[in-house]
C-alpha cells in the first residue's frame, strides 16, 4: 500500500511562495508518474503539473506556467511543488497523486492554500 502525506500548505499574501512537499511511503514506490492537483470550493479538481519517471517528462497546466515548479527527490521518495507570485485564484486544496498505469491511483490527504489579495 501506498501512503501520501503532503505538507507545506498555509496562509500567503499575493505575490508570496510556497513549497509543497509529498512524501510517499509504503510498497517499493516506482510510480509511472506524480502529480499535483488542486480543488477550488465549487471548481473541479484540476491538475496543476505532472512529472513521469521515465523520460523525466514535466508539465504544468497553462494558469500556473512560469510561477509553479514541479520536482522529486528520488532518494527521500519526496516530491515538492515549489509556488511564486502566487495569485488569489490559486486557492484551493492541493493534493500529490501517484499513477500506476493509466490512471492516479494514489491521492494524499490534501493541504489547504490561501492567498490573500
């Protein structure tokens, strides 16, 4: 079984940053791909950037290109979402995602972002 934990999360002004981490634990942890999303109340969720194992392939939704950076940490099994000039409309809960196959099979528990105007 596969375990997500995501921290980092919290209150920021516009303008500010933020680092999301998402350490995995539990079976042998080579997923074909990780990603971030998020959930805005009364939004859909939505991903926000992905990297793939294999080829290193990374990409992030259009509203968060050139702010938002995706990275993992092979040896700590960590993953970090590094987040600049961060917008109001960047509100949401955001959670890590670990695909096996063809779909996100394993979600963390979510962390809660919010940025004031």
């Amino acid at each position: 079984q596969v375990q997500l934990v995501e921290s980092g999360g919290g209150l920021v002004q516009a303008g500010g940053s933020l680092r999301l981490s998402c350490a995995a634990s539990g079976r042998t942890f080579r997923p074909d791909s990780m990603g971030w999303f998020r959930q805005a109340p009364g939004k859909e969720r939505e991903l926000v950037a992905s990297i793939s194992r294999g080829d290193g392939n990374i990409d992030y939704a259009d509203s968060v290109k050139g702010r938002f950076t995706i990275s993992r940490d092979y040896a700590k099994n960590t993953m970090y979402l590094q987040m600049n000039s961060l917008k109001p409309e960047d509100t949401a809960v955001y959670y890590c995602a670990a695909r096996f196959g063809n779909f996100y099979n394993y979600w963390g528990q979510g962390t809660q972002v919010t940025v004031s105007s």
